[in-house]
C-alpha cells in the first residue's frame, strides 16, 4: 500500500493509505503513525524526483520524510527481530 | 590433652581500642582457665620485653607472635621463641608497613620480610573475620597448617569436612585491667608436652584437636566460670529464681552469632499491631522470594527507566515544524543553506543486540556437554563453529559500518553547525526515526509486562512446619498501599492516579524525588503473603505465635547457636511435644542449643544431650547461685566447684514437682485408666 505520493506536482502522504492530504500538512501525529506503518510489510512511496515536485517546499519536505523512510525500510528486518525479543522472556513469565 | 589459647593481645595497636595490659590478669586467665600454653600475638607488632616478663610471670610455656594484617585478611604467626632478637626485627618491619588500621601487607611482602615461613605456624583467620581470602590462603599453603574459627559450630564444622583445614579456636582476648570474664575459647591438643614441634605435629591432624579433655568435640567449654555445654541439645532446669535466665544470658554475652528467644517474647499483646507487624516480618522473611519473582521484571523497568517516550515525540514534533518552516523560507535559502549537507539528516547508527545474541546462542551449543548427544543429532559442531565464524565477521563488519555512522555524523554535525553560523535560514532538527519506533515499541511491550504481572494469581504455595505460605500478586489498591512500600516518607497520590497506564505510571515514578530508580520496580505489582494453617483458614493470634517459634528455630540454622528460654511459659504442651521438640533436636545436630525449661514436656521428653541444673542455696546469709552439669544418663550431676547432687533429684523436682507430686499424679492417671 502507497503512503506517500507524488502528483501534479505536489507531495501528498495519507496514514491510511486512502485519504490522501497536502505533504505540508504532515503533523507530528501524522508522521508517527506513517512510522508505524512504515515498519510494518506493504509500505510503499514515490521514488523521490526533484523534476515532478515543481512546489519547492513539497519538495523539500517531501525528500527529507522519503529520506528518513528509506533509511527506516533498510532496517525493516533489524527492528522485526529486536523488538520480537524486547521483555519477552518476562511476557512469558508472568503470563503463566 | 593440653589446653593452648595461641591469640591473645596484650599491647593496644592502632587497630584496638585503647586498653591497659595487666600481668596479674594474665597469670589469673592462665590459672583459671588451666591453660598449658600460650602464645602472644599483638596486632602488627611484637614486644619483646613484655613478652620476657609475660614468659617469667606465668609458669606455662609462652610462645612469640604476632597477628599479621594481610592481604585484607589476618594471620596468626608464631615461633618456637629461639631467635628472639630476630624475630622481634622482623616484626618491626611489619609494624612499619602498617599506619593506619585500614592497611594491610602483600603477599609478596610478607615473604619478604619472613623468608624462611617454615620456621613458623601459620594460623589464618579462616572460618572468622576478617578472613584471610583464598588466593592468600593458596600462595601459603605449604605453611598454613591450621584456621582459626569463631564458634565450636564452626570448629565441627571444620572437622567434619574433609576439605577443611585442622580448626582452632582461641580467646583473641584483650588482657586488660577491666577484664571481668575469662573467654571459655580455647583448644585442647592431643600432645604429652608443650613443645613447638608437638604443637605442630597436633595441628597437622584434625584427629588431635578437640573442644574438651575428655569428651573430644561433643563438649565445649561455654562460660569463663567453667561451665561447659554439649555441641548438642543442652537442657537448663532449675527452679525459679535459680539462675537459669541469667546463665542464658551470660552464654550470650560470651558469643556472637546467638539466636535467642527470650521468654514471651513471640506472645501477641495487641492483635491488631501484632499481625500488622507479623505480616511485614512475614514479608520480609519472605523477601528472598519476592526478589528472585521479580528479577525479570526489575530488568524490564531498569530498561523501560532508560526509554522516555514523551521526549521522543516532542523530537518529532521539532522535526516536523522546522522540516515545514525550512520549505516555507525556502526563498531565504543562500549559499550557505542551499548547501547538501544543510539539511543532512545523522546516519541511524543502530545496535548489534541480535547478532550478539545469536553468537551466544551458537557458542552455548558449541560448549554445551550436558546435552551434547542431542546436539549432535541435529548438528554437527564443524557446521555450528562455521556458523559461529560467519556471525562474528558480520558482527565485526557491522561494528565498522557503525563506528563509520558515527565518524560521519559527527563530521555532518559539526559541517551543519558551521553552515548555520552563516544563514538566517532555519535548518532542520534532526532525528532518528529507528529510535523513536523502538521506544514506542519497548512502551507498548512494556505495557503487556505489566499487566501479565499484575494479574491476580497465586504464585507460591509451600509448607512451613505445618503451615502453608501463599503469596498471591495482585494491583495495589491505593496510594497508601504504595507508601508502605517505601522507607522514605513521600506522596504517590499522583502516582497511584496514572498506575492503570503502566508507562505514565513510570513517568510520575521518576518525578518523584527521593526515590531511588532501583527501586521503582516494587510499585508495580503487590506481592501479598499469608499464613495458612493446617485446615487452610488464616491462623489465629496463637497460631502466629507458633509459627513465629518455629520458623525462627528453623532460621537459626544460619546462626552459631541457639538459645531459648522456657518456651512452656508461651505455648502449649501438645504443640511442644508434637511441633517443637523434634524441631530443635534436629537443629542441635547442627549448632548447640540450650533451652531452660520447667517443664517436663521440654525437659524429659526433648531427650537433651547435656543437662544443666541451677541450684539456689544460702549459706550464712550469702546466697550462692550452683551449676551442676552432666548427661542425662549420669547417676548424678557435677558441680563447677566437684561437689555433686542426684540427677533423678532433680528431674524429679524441677520437672514433676518433686517425688510426691510425680507419685500422686502417676496414681491419679492410674485411677483413670482402670475406669476406662
């Protein structure tokens, strides 16, 4: 599913997936709930091109959040494995 | 048998407190406790004229020495007296090297300083503080030949395991003017004479060292009056106003480490304060177990203290409006903020928490013995030590990769500092968005921590001498029940009102001053202990005071000995007989025990190794206060000063009432049985 999109050029991001809004609309809000997603499998962006985002501060804002997702995506794996072990001998413990 | 004392002090030293030494003293202990050698062993130094003197006063054998602070322990030197002049030189030396009561000499200087450590007996203090530690015990082990211990507990102890070096016990007295007791320490050697190679020969053998002359390691002496007890079940019977709580007391004024349960001292006075302090006694003894519970979840919340979630998003929302308000000034952009490295975010650095794991996952099957055979089954160990190889070169690689981000951010850092001196742009607050999911994803585990442990569930349940303990962990119920928590006096009002959110919780938790972090762990989960008896209802006032006696006659297991004083006078005979009695014969196996009793249920049926009797008698209107001790099977008992009287005398009177008594009661019984 597609959270961050490029079109008319504008940058436009949705938490859903669906509703679609302004990139600079982002608030903190927003950007953790992208992050949620973003971690999570099916998390899919327009590749960043300077040509199609005529609005010069979509595109600002529209790199930098693509940048740090990108990075995020690189460690997709790492933080599936690591937070799969956070507490859970004593999940298991005290669940018994 | 000869009786030596080898640690006696006669000369005040930095590490004493202040005293004056008296010769007539010293000849009185010698006399008194019939001594057969001494040695003189002052802390860190050696006087030799005093020793002169001390050797010409008493008409025993005296040997020189001296007690050596040494590698944070000490150590009893002494020796055979031939070479005085060069003794007396050599402890000099060590009087040197310690200035101040906190030093203590190396090894290697101590070799130095006696080069030829043959010449001497080595005793270290060895079950006894301050304990010579191991690895001295280790670079002396050709020299050592005996350990000094500090309780005829210890000292069996000593002898009975096959490890242990041959044990010694000594008065470590100070003989001083003020000197009102005589120590009962000391050890009786099996040897013909006092010689230094006698002396040596003994101690090499655990065989040849005893607590008594004649009854070997099964009586030792206990009172500097010459009482002695039985390493067993001691019985003190005497009538009353005899002695008998004073003798109690007189044995634990003599040692340390004593267990005593005073008379009526388990018996409920005010039930309400009673069973709120039984309670936090329960708790407490029971804190070992509610320590080990919670070990994983201590570390879940030390952890979790680490993560500030609020922090983390208020990051965010400092990224979010720069990241907005630097596209807005765009047109502001110049030079210098047009630059790439102006808005460079920070490389995410990242942890090796996993592949760290993994490499001891993989090594723990590779060294695993115990389940080998399993193991290699399913795996070979050339395929896990390859695997081992791969993991550790990733790891290796992934630590270079890091130490690079970090190079690299700090030069992206300060590049970007530089780049925003010059422009009235604004920049872009950084973050690291992989730090920010972990925390909110350590919030969210942490949260299911919190409720598994909070969760009403019984999680002990065992049997104590007949009664059961159960602990149940449940949620605190109110602020006050937190409180009660801590030592210090603070407010969790504020607390207690976010204790449903497991992370706010936390949060208020560290705002609260004066509490330790460590301790925030114990206000998220009640563990709540009660006392069952037998029939499973919560005991009674009584029934508390039973369990009290016996879990603390079972406690002092842990103690060198154990004294009880009339435990008829606060419980039933049924309970005595049927709970108790086998109770404290089977800790008498394992450290003396006395206990003074009037009762023929303790006295008669407890079956006492060793019994003691207090006798009162007035002679010329000076009241005398007797002992007379023997074993229970002994025709009559001895007095300290040779005189003897009946033993079935006594049982009689202090048990039955006297000899009448004891007939008319057998025939009342009598009476009853033949109407059954």
């Amino acid at each position: 599913m597609k959270f961050l999109k490029i079109e008319d050029n504008k940058g436009f991001f949705a938490v859903d997936g669906k509703t679609w809004s302004p990139i600079d609309q982002i608030n903190k809000e927003h950007l953790l709930q992208l992050l949620e997603r973003a971690l999570s499998d099916n998390f899919e962006m327009d590749n960043f091109e300077k040509e199609k985002l005529g609005n010069q501060a979509h595109q600002i804002i529209y790199k930098n959040i693509y940048e740090k997702f990108v990075e995020l995506g690189k460690n997709k794996n790492r933080f599936k494995d690591e937070s799969e072990a956070y507490y859970k001998e004593a999940i298991e413990k005290y669940s018994q | 048998m000869k009786k030596i004392d080898f640690h006696i002090h006669t000369v005040p030293s930095i590490s004493d407190s202040a005293f004056t030494f008296s010769m007539d003293r010293m000849k009185e202990y010698v006399e008194k406790r019939e001594l057969d050698g001494i040695a003189i062993t002052n802390h860190n130094l050696f006087d030799l004229k005093q020793f002169g003197e001390i050797a010409n006063a008493v008409a025993i054998r005296v040997f020189p020495g001296i007690e050596i602070d040494l590698e944070g322990g000490q150590l009893l030197l002494i020796s055979d007296g031939t070479e005085l002049q060069d003794f007396d030189a050599k402890c000099r030396s060590i009087k040197e090297s310690i200035t101040t009561a906190a030093d203590s000499i190396s090894i290697s200087t101590f070799k130095s300083v006696f080069p030829d450590l043959s010449k001497y007996l080595l005793i270290p203090h060895y079950d006894k503080k301050p304990e010579l530690p191991q690895s001295a015990l280790e670079s002396l082990k050709d020299f050592i030949i005996a350990g000094e211990v500090s309780s005829p507990k210890k000292f069996i102890y000593c002898l009975k395991d096959p490890k242990s070096l041959t044990p010694v016990y000594f008065s470590d007295s100070r003989i001083k003017t003020a000197l009102s007791e005589f120590s009962p320490r000391q050890t009786y050697i099996d040897a013909g004479e006092v010689t230094f190679a006698a002396i040596r020969t003994c101690l090499r053998d655990k065989n040849k060292v005893s607590l008594s002359r004649e009854d070997g390691h099964k009586i030792f002496d206990a009172l500097g009056n010459g009482l002695r007890l039985s390493t067993g079940l001691n019985v003190i019977l005497g009538e009353r106003s005899t002695g008998k709580s004073f003798t109690l007391d007189q044995i634990y004024k003599t040692f340390s480490n004593v267990k005593y349960i005073k008379q009526f001292s388990l018996v409920e006075r005010n039930a309400e304060a009673d069973e709120k302090r039984f309670n936090e006694l329960l708790s407490a003894g029971q804190s070992r177990f509610t320590q080990d519970y919670l070990k994983k979840f201590q570390a879940v919340v030390d952890d979790m203290a680490k993560v500030d979630v609020d922090k983390d998003e208020r990051a965010v929302e400092r990224y979010v409006d720069s990241l907005k308000k630097n596209a807005q000034e765009f047109e502001k952009a110049d030079l210098f903020s047009k630059a790439q490295l102006f808005n460079e975010s920070d490389f995410s650095e990242g942890g090796s928490g996993t592949i760290k794991a993994l490499i001891g996952a993989v090594t723990a099957l590779i060294e695993n013995v115990e389940y080998r055979e399993i193991i290699d089954r399913h795996v070979t160990i050339e395929a896990l030590k390859k695997l081992a190889v791969e993991l550790m070169l990733q790891y290796v690689a992934e630590t270079a990769a890091s130490l690079k981000k970090r190079f690299l951010n700090d030069l992206l850092g300060s590049i970007r500092k530089s780049l925003q001196v010059h422009t009235a742009a604004a920049p872009v607050e950084d973050i690291d968005l992989y730090l920010v999911a972990v925390g909110r994803k350590k919030s969210e585990k942490f949260r299911a921590v919190v409720k598994a442990v909070q969760s009403e569930r019984e999680i002990l349940r065992k049997d104590i001498q007949g009664f059961q303990i159960v602990a149940v962990r449940k949620p605190f119920s109110s602020a006050q029940a937190l409180k009660s928590l801590s030592a210090r006096k603070v407010k969790f009002r504020d607390a207690f009102a976010a204790y449903a959110e497991p992370y706010s919780f936390l949060t208020v938790l560290r705002t609260i001053g004066g509490l330790e972090e460590a301790e925030y762990f114990k206000f998220f989960t009640h563990i709540e202990y009660r006392i069952l008896n037998k029939d499973g209802n919560d005991v009674s006032g009584g029934e508390r005071s039973e369990f009290q006696l016996l879990n603390e006659i079972h406690d002092s297991q842990q103690f060198d000995m154990l004294l009880i004083d009339e435990p008829e006078a606060s419980f039933d005979n049924l309970f005595l007989m049927n709970n108790v009695n086998e109770l404290i014969r089977d800790i008498s196996k394992l450290i003396p025990v006395v206990v003074v009793t009037h009762n023929n249920t303790v006295g008669a049926s407890i079956k006492p190794d060793y019994v003691i009797h207090t006798r009162k008698s007035t002679s010329g209107g000076v009241v005398n206060y007797g002992l007379y001790t023997g074993h229970p099977s002994d025709k009559f008992l001895t007095g300290l000063d040779g005189s003897t009287i009946e033993n079935l005398e006594v049982l009689l009177n202090c048990l039955e009432a006297g000899q009448a008594a004891y007939a008319e009661r057998g025939k009342g019984y009598e009476i009853l049985k033949d109407r059954r």
